[in-house]
C-alpha cells in the first residue's frame, strides 16, 4: 500500500507517457516492513488485517473497537466463525509466541513431545526469571549462569533446534525485550507470561497463556480465546506532577478488583491518552493482568511513533500511519463498560498490602497504616521491574535522588534497582542515572525479575519478621517477593518508591511534606521531570541475542534421564469413558488461591523443567479450610495430617481419583501451567471453585483436568474436606450442559448439586484424549 499523493505521481506519470512503470513490484515492496530486524524476512501483514476486519464488520454490522479490530483481524476463518462477546470461541492465528525462561521449559519440553520439526511462527526465549537478586548485577548474573547452566543449555539447543531466537541471561525481562523489539500496532502476540499484555502500550493484542497454548500456536493451529468483552477507559485531563501512568493502573484496580477485568479487553481510549508516553502505556497494560483482564491495549498515537522511532522502528511507524483507521477504535464503537479518569484529579496511589487492588491514595496510607497495625517503618524499596523499569522509570527517580543528594541525604531504606533490559541498563549507566541512584544508597541488580517474582536472598529479615516493603512492582501477594508471610508489600511508582525510601516510611506524602537535609533545614522535593527517551540513541549494551540457525535438524538436545532440573514428559492417561466416581477431596481451600499457592515460584523455580519434582510444592500454600493451615491435609485412607504434595502422591499410589474444592477467582496471577501440570500429574482430575481466573482454567482444560464451577456459589458450603465426589454425565459431556455432582457425606447421605463448565467441542476432545497435547497428537496421526 502506498501513500494517495505517491499513487497519483504514478498515474501521472503513465498518462503522460513518460515512461511505463510498473507499479505492483513498487505496491508490494512498500508493504514488506519486517515485524522486527531478527527476523528480516517475516513481514507485517497489515492488508490482511484490513481484509479481515472489513469481512467481520460487514458482518456484525457495526463499528468496532480497536480491541476487536485487532483480535477479529487475526481470525481464521473471518466469513464464518461465530462472533459474540463474552460466549463464542475464536480461532485465531497469532503472529508470534514469547516465552520467558521459567515456563519456556515446560512449553518447548511440551513442543518436543509434540513430534513437530519446526515452529510455524516467529518465536522467542528470554532468560530473565532464573536469576537470583543477592549481592548486585554482575555477581548474581555470572552465579545464575553457573546454577543454571544445564537448563541454559536445554533451552538455547531446543531453540536452536526448533527455530526459536534464544535470548541469553542478562538480556533483560521478557516484556521490555518485547517492546524494545517486537511488539507493534495491530500485532497478536501471546506469551508464556501473565504481563504479556505489557505490550499493549504499543498497540498490540498481546495475551498471556499457558506453555500449552503456545504450543498451539508454535505448531501452526488454530489458537482458541473466548471471545473477550471490551472494557472501555476513557482518559481526559493529562498527567501532571507526581501523578504517573502507574497512578492510572493503580486506580483502576481498586475500582475494578481483581477480577472485575476477567473475560475482558481493557481498551484506554479519550484525550487523556496523549498525555502518556509509549513506556507509561506499557506499564498501564502491564498491570491489567492483576484485574484478570485478558489483555489491554491502546490506540496508536505519536508517542508510539515515537518510541518505534527511537528503537529503530521507523519503518513500522511509517506503514503503521498508513493503516491507522484500523489501529483506533471505531467511532460510535460501544464497550460493555465504560470508566471515567480525569488525569488531571488523579493523585498518586499506593496499593496493597497483600493483594493489588487495594487502593490508596499516598496521601492517605501513613494514616491507614496506623490504623491496620501495618509496619510503617520501609525495610527496602525496589524500583524496577517488567512494569516500571523504563528509561523515563529512571530517570523519574533519578531525578527524586538527585534532590535529596544536593541535601545531603540517602536513602533511610535499603534501596534496589533492577534496569529492564540490556539496553535499558547500558543507557542509563551512560547518561549518569545510575550513578546517582546508587549514591543516593541503590544497588544496582541484573537485568531480570529478581525480587518482583520471589528471586530473590534477602538477609535484612528474618522469615516471620512483621516488615514493610515498597515497589514498582505489579503483584504483592502473600510471601511473593522474599517468602516471608509477614512482609507487607505496597505497590506504587517508581518516583514514590525513591521518595518514600529516602523518607523510610509510610507516613511521608511528597506531594505536602518536608524532608530535613543535613544542614539541618526543611525542604520539599519537587516533582520528578524527565525525558520519556534519550536524546541521544539508545546504547544497546552487549549483544546478548542468538539467531536459530537456517536448518536445526542436525542440533542434539540434551536432556539427561538423571537430571534433576529437566524431565521429558510422558502422555497423560486418556479419559476411560467412565464417570469420576467417589473421588476423595485432596483440599478444600479458604479464600484467595493463586497460582503461587498452587504452585510457588521462588526457590522453586529450578524444577520448572522436571514435572516430577516440581510437584512437590502442589498447593503447599492453600490454606485448607479443615484446620486453617497451610500445607496440611487429612489424609481420607488414614485419618493422620501431612503436607498436601505427599497425601496426593499416596492417593496416587492407592489409584484414587481426587478433586480440590476452591474460592473465588481460584487461580488468578502468573500464567504458570505448573499450577495445572501438577495436580494431573500427581492424580487429580477435577477442580470446582466459585470461579476460576481465566489462564488457569485454560491450563487446566488443555492438561485434561475438568475446571468446574457451582451453579450456585453458596454449594461451595455443602462440601466438606470428609466427603466423596461423583461427577455424573460425563459420556453425555456437551458444551453448554451442566454436569452432575453428588456428594456422599460420611454418615451414608447424599445430595446433589449442579456445576456449570465452559468447554467448547474441541476442548471436550482434550479431556477425552487425556490433555490438549495428546489430542494434538491424535490429528497428526490422522
């Protein structure tokens, strides 16, 4: 496609004689922008996107949001598949996978089992969760190299094998890599990282999955969302002074709670947009993942030319102008929901402790802290993460620490800073950010997640220790950072972050308050002012990138049977035909579960690759409604209590079935497929819950397992830790149908309840082949 003013220089030119070009070569040269410079000859395809989107609106009849532009722009089967919100699945074709190094063992270990020789789209690894935070960058990189060299080695020799760019420790987090580098206006990209959604901030669909997933995709395959609802939030005002785009996130947390997004697009549209850079709409779309949504996004604008610009990128900007119309909602497009947030009112905010949704204004929290009996004292402030770790992220905060310097002040808390990416890191270490955040008391950490998913060897506390902690992180759930119940985890901005550290406590407003310096006079910080982007170029540091070779068919991947770190994987049992009956129940679990209950990343993290032993953490977290503990169970068969893992394993052993009865919003956080691996692999077969986040109860279905809920949430109080489970219906299993439960009570009496699922036909298929991957394998044979 070329711009209107080139087409009729060339229609001028034929008419007149001049010569006879010939304009398609030209047309179609235009058109092949790369969708990143790794991967020159794999092209944008925006003319189909446009193709698609005007089947679809034809059909439906309507304008469309962007959201839908863009995910009903990447169907299958645009003339036909059924669109409704909220109800109908879709089979999409994503452009690309990403997978970060903790679940890319499972989903390439996944990829191998599946017998396929290459993948069918462009896909990444990113080496960032390995790396414990201990004693500063260089360190706890080369320490990382040294323990994990055995899975460095599985996953660079699998991608090299398969096709897959391998990006090595030290490279940075996942999601800056991505929008440094592949996320673009109108892309569908999906990731084995619930913050996949970071890259939203560009304008694209990007979707956190399970390694399953990816597989679909990797393979070539239909991938299958349900069709989300679209979440509208207009921005009007514009960001000022200590307000930041994490303020905006912050905000709508507390407003939409932690799964007030599940089922749901979170679409930023309005004049307030403007007023946020490329990376601060990254950090909004990054957080969306604590509400549940399935992804957020906004519209393309100048800041993202911008940014796309200054990675290099101005080629897609470029061609991304040219389609704009369907990079932007719609007019008189309409969402199911609508929020309202003037920028301008908005007031910094400070969320937490123990969940990300609990909102508060930084001018408020010193006063409820007192209040909740919350430590108001900050042991540490960590700045940093997939969310804030940009280069305006530092230079915000560098710009807090240059003011408390010139007063002769550092930091009262120990301070943290974790640079994004490689490029991040080099960039700032020039431009002197670094340096003055390290005199103001920081250290530096390599460029990986560290402390923001429990990477991390704290020393200052002991575990059990009551303390509070800040960051700019996204998740602050129990024990998540440091392991320790007791640590109290507030979430803000960065620039709050570095005030509240050089202040040390909770009871500090930078906005009103006075900070003493040295000699001894009273002075306000002012508010932070820096520049979104360098004025120079980005200094991209140390090459830490590894192209696959044109043919890996030759390249041996090693994975040793007595290996302790990795575990090819067996096929999980097929369905008998037979309905679930008197099923024991391994946990009936009390409030919040996560997938860190399910299953604890932290020192955890080095069995990510060995199904086996990884399943020793099996929901060591819940806390089981029997006795209020975490990590002990009644064993049904003995009658005597012990950790949850080994009560599964004996249930196993003894080949009975068993079930786990959940809460609320059961499974919400990380995309981790291990919290759905495991319970398969140790025996069980069901899980019924109130309601599910939507990640896991995908990862439950593409592993075989059947995720139920009540039909009536209060049945969730007629099942006791005692009972015995049947599922009834199972040889009559339709989509839409509820299933049959009775319950047996001890004393010999039984009643009946319904549970309602969201299986679709292709995912009944799953559950009958024994998991997605065995099905998968069933239509190659056939």
């Amino acid at each position: 496609r070329v711009p209107v003013l080139i087409l009729s220089l060339f229609q001028h030119a034929l008419n007149s004689g001049v010569r006879r070009y010939h304009v398609a070569p030209i047309l179609c040269q235009r058109a092949k922008v790369a969708m990143s410079h790794f991967e020159p000859n794999e092209y944008i395809n925006y003319e189909k996107l446009e193709k698609n989107i005007n089947i679809v609106r034809k059909r439906l009849d309507r304008p469309l949001t962007l959201s839908e532009k863009i995910v009903y722009g990447h169907l299958d089967d645009p003339a036909k598949q059924e669109i409704e919100r909220g109800k109908t699945y879709l089979r999409l074709r994503p452009d690309r996978v990403a997978m970060q190094d903790a679940t890319a063992q499972m989903a390439m270990l996944q990829f191998i089992s599946s017998g396929l020789p290459k993948v069918a789209v462009p896909s990444t690894i990113h080496c960032d969760h390995l790396i414990e935070a201990q004693s500063g960058g260089e360190k706890d990189l080369q320490r990382a190299k040294d323990i994990n060299q055995e899975v460095y080695n599985f996953l660079s020799t699998a991608g090299a094998k398969y096709g897959v760019g391998f990006w090595k420790p030290g490279s940075g987090i996942i999601h800056q890599i991505i929008l440094e580098n592949y996320s673009y206006p109108g892309v569908m990209l999906i990731g084995t990282d619930s913050h996949t959604p970071n890259g939203g901030g560009l304008g694209g669909v990007c979707i956190g999955v399970g390694g399953a997933d990816a597989v679909d995709v990797m393979a070539g395959i239909p991938w299958e969302l349900k069709c989300p609802k679209v979440i509208g939030v207009k921005l009007t005002g514009k960001l000022s002074g200590w307000t930041s785009p994490k303020d905006v996130i912050l905000k709508v947390a507390g407003i939409l709670t932690v799964k007030g997004g599940t089922g749901a697009i979170i679409e930023y549209h309005g004049p307030g947009v403007d007023s946020i850079s490329c990376t601060g709409m990254a950090t909004i779309c990054n957080m969306g993942a604590e509400i549940g949504a399935t992804t957020s996004i906004f519209p393309y604008n100048e800041r993202m030319k911008k940014y796309l610009g200054k990675t290099g990128r101005a080629d897609i900007a470029a061609l991304a102008d040219e389609f704009k119309q369907h990079l932007v909602p719609d007019s008189g497009c309409q969402y199911d929901q609508v929020i309202e947030i003037n920028l301008s009112e908005l007031k910094p905010h400070i969320n937490g402790p123990f969940t990300p949704d609990l909102a508060h204004p930084v001018s408020d929290i010193g006063a409820v802290a007192e209040k909740e009996g919350w430590p108001v004292d900050i042991r540490v402030g960590l700045i940093g993460s997939c969310t804030n770790s940009s280069y305006e992220d530092m230079g915000r905060s560098a710009a807090v620490a240059k003011q408390a310097l010139a007063h002769g002040l550092k930091c009262k808390s120990k301070f943290t800073i974790t640079p994004g990416s490689e490029q991040i890191r080099a960039t700032i270490e020039r431009d002197g950010y670094a340096k003055i955040l390290r005199e103001v008391g920081g250290l530096v950490l390599a460029n990986a997640c560290g402390p923001c998913i429990g990477q991390w060897d704290r020393k200052d506390i002991k575990k059990g220790e009551k303390n509070t902690i800040v960051t700019s992180y996204n998740r602050n759930f129990t024990g998540r950072n440091d392991a320790n119940p007791e640590t109290h985890a507030f979430v803000t901005s960065p620039e709050i972050v570095t005030a509240l550290s050089i202040a040390g406590t909770l009871k500090f407003n930078p906005e009103t308050d006075y900070l003493t310096g040295a000699d001894g006079k009273k002075f306000k910080l002012e508010a932070p002012d820096a520049d979104e982007l360098p004025k120079l170029e980005f200094d991209p540091g140390q090459d830490t990138y590894q192209y696959p070779p044109k043919d890996g068919s030759g390249q041996h991947v090693d994975v040793s049977p007595t290996s302790q770190r990795l575990q090819l994987l067996e096929p999980f049992d097929k369905w008998d035909g037979k309905d679930l009956e008197d099923m024991l129940i391994l946990i009936k679990v009390k409030g919040k579960c996560t997938t860190d209950h399910i299953s604890a990343a932290g020192p955890w993290l080095k069995f990510r690759g060995h199904l086996d032993n990884i399943s020793n953490n099996l929901l060591i977290g819940a806390i089981n409604i029997e006795n209020g503990k975490a990590n002990s169970v009644r064993n049904a068969l003995t009658q005597e209590f012990g950790p949850v893992p080994d009560t599964a394993r004996y249930y196993k052993k003894m080949g009975v079935k068993w079930a786990v009865i959940g809460d609320e919003n059961y499974g919400e956080g990380s995309s981790r497929e291990h919290a759905a691996l495991e319970p398969r692999h140790l025996g069980g077969r069901v899980i019924i819950t109130k309601s599910f986040a939507r990640i896991h109860e995908t990862n439950l279905k593409k592993q075989g397992l059947l995720p139920l809920t009540f039909a009536d949430p209060a049945d969730y109080n007629k099942i006791h830790p005692v009972d015995k489970l049947s599922i009834v219906g199972l040889k009559d299993f339709t989509p839409g149908k509820p299933l049959k439960c009775i319950i047996k009570h001890p004393n010999g009496s039984q009643e009946t309840i319904m549970l309602n699922h969201t299986f679709n036909e292709s995912q009944i298929e799953w559950f009958q082949a024994g998991s997605a991957l065995n099905r998968m394998k069933e239509l190659q044979q056939k």
